[in-house]
C-alpha cells in the first residue's frame, strides 16, 4: 500500500474538506472543549472570507465550517512559518467573527470562532510546548476570559506521542498527520484500529488520486521545496555580503587597524543578516546565537 502525505493541500482538503464525520473527530480532538460542548453536527462553508468592502482582498483558508450552535471553525495547514503567517490567521479569526455584524446583524448574535492552525514547522522557538492556545485573558486575574475567539496553533515538528497522552485521539490524528507520508511502508495497528482514522489513511493511498490530483500534490512540494530553497539563498547571501562590505570598509581604511576594523563590522553584519534569516524560519534562539556569536539579547533587538 502506497501513501501520500495528509498534510498536502490536495490530500488534507480531501480528508478533512469532503469528510464531515472526519473534521467533528479531529476537530473534538485538537480543540480545547468540554466534552459537553463537542461538535455534534457540521455545515461547510466557503472557504473565502470576503469582507464587506470590495477594496480589501478576501483569503481562502482551508477549510471552514459551522455547527448547529453557529460556532465557527477554521482548519489552516502551514508547511513553514513567518510572523506574517500568525497575523494572517488572526486576521481571518476577526473576519469571521465579525462578518454577520457588518451584515446587519445583531451583536448579541455573534458566534464564537476557533482557528486551529497547524505548522508543520517550529513556530515559538522559545516554547517546549507544541501545542498553544490563545484567548482573551484578563491581565490580573486569568480565570476571567473572552472566549468567543481562540486561536490554537500545533507545532507537528515538536509532537512526540511519548510526550503527550492526555487526550488518545488527539495523539492518534497527531501521528497520522507526522507518521504517514510517501515512504510510509507499514502503519502501526493503533492508527489502523480507529475507524475515523482508518477512514482517512484509506483517503490518502495513492490509488484513490487522479493523474491530475497527483500533479497538483506533486506541483505543491514543488513550491515549498522552491520556498525553503529561497530562504536558505538568503541566509547564504547574508553572509558573503557580510563579509565583502567588511574587506571594503578595512581596505579603505588603508591599514591593520582599518582593516581589522572593517573585518570586525562586516564580521557583525554578516552575523546580523544570517541571525535575520534564522529567526525568518524559527530556528531556536539559543542555536542562532551559536551559529552567529549574538548574544540572545542582541537577537531580540533584531
């Protein structure tokens, strides 16, 4: 049996964008609710977000939804991580949340709505924890909170199942998302013996794809392959144009002194662009700081 990988734009839309009763197990795992308060029912809804004004640019998401107590819910899968990446998912929490009130509706008829996104990269470098929750808090007093809109964000790269056994299924749609890929040669019987779970490693065998759908899947590793590809040029780049601008400033100068002098700035520079770089693709601070010789406040300054 041949597998593709779920976290694909093609194979995660198919499983958890065609399959209602797989995205109300995922989502009563992943999220942070009550057992009384799970998902019963859902309704999809497009995944545009449209605002009101025509001036403004919408954003597709991945998969969007509501349930029957008008809840709700966004689904975004993330290959790599920028800061940009956290505003554009608040962004779309606060289009959701207030897009029946620009439509005329009653305030008192807003919904609450969670975003779930998961980032198959390391985004809070700082944190051991893989898994953040984000919500309203009063400052003094944390038992006192807003919860109509929360944003989660699941680091798949810090997930370990020996690290995390509070919630089963969060762990066993956890491991499908990081064990299951194209070199997946043998499924362990535990993700097997989940119905739900089952169900969607039978949505991502390569024989259930078109030749089209397997070009789109092809066609989208490609463009992550070219964007991690990007940075890594900029990180190298940050570094030979570091070190030249330093030769210049020491050669001008004219002498040992200058030169040692103009060494040491481009020396800085170059630290400072590569440290730039790093902190792009959320590379913890503690290893930017031995690859450059930055201190971690200088890094924070950055």
């Amino acid at each position: 049996m041949k597998y593709l990988d779920p976290k694909s734009d093609v194979t995660f839309k198919k499983v958890f964008g065609e399959h209602k009763d797989l995205l109300i197990s995922f989502l009563n795992a992943m999220l942070p609710l009550r057992e009384e308060n799970y998902i019963v029912t859902l309704e999809y809804l497009s995944p545009e977000l449209v605002p009101i004004n025509p001036d403004k640019k919408d954003t597709i998401v991945d998969v969007r939804c509501k349930d029957k107590d008008g809840r709700q819910f966004i689904v975004e899968m993330q290959m790599y991580w920028t800061n940009a990446f956290k505003k554009r998912a608040l962004l779309n929490t606060c289009k959701a949340y207030s897009m029946p009130a620009e439509k005329g509706e009653k305030y008192t008829e807003l919904k609450p709505v969670y975003t779930l996104s998961l980032v198959n990269d390391i985004a809070f470098p700082e944190l051991d924890e893989f898994y953040h929750c984000y919500k309203l808090t009063h400052t003094q007093n944390t038992t006192y909170t807003i919860d109509d809109i929360m944003m989660i964000f699941v680091e798949l790269p810090k997930f370990s199942p020996k690290s995390y056994n509070e919630k089963k299924m969060q762990v066993l749609w956890l491991r499908y998302l990081t064990e299951i890929n194209e070199r997946t040669q043998h499924v362990d019987e535990e993700l097997i013996g989940d119905a739900n779970v089952c169900k969607a490693l039978s949505l991502v065998e390569e024989s259930a794809y078109t030749d089209d759908e397997l070009y789109a899947i092809d066609h989208y590793w490609d463009a992550v392959s070219r964007e991690r590809t990007v940075l890594a040029e900029k990180y190298e780049r940050g570094h030979a144009e570091g070190l030249e601008e330093g030769i210049e400033i020491g050669v001008a100068k004219g002498h040992a002194e200058g030169l040692e002098e103009g060494l040491a700035k481009g020396e800085k520079k170059r630290s400072a662009e590569i440290a730039k770089t790093m902190l792009s693709m959320n590379i913890p601070l503690e290893t930017i700081s031995k690859a450059t010789g930055l201190s971690k406040d200088e890094l924070l300054n950055i």
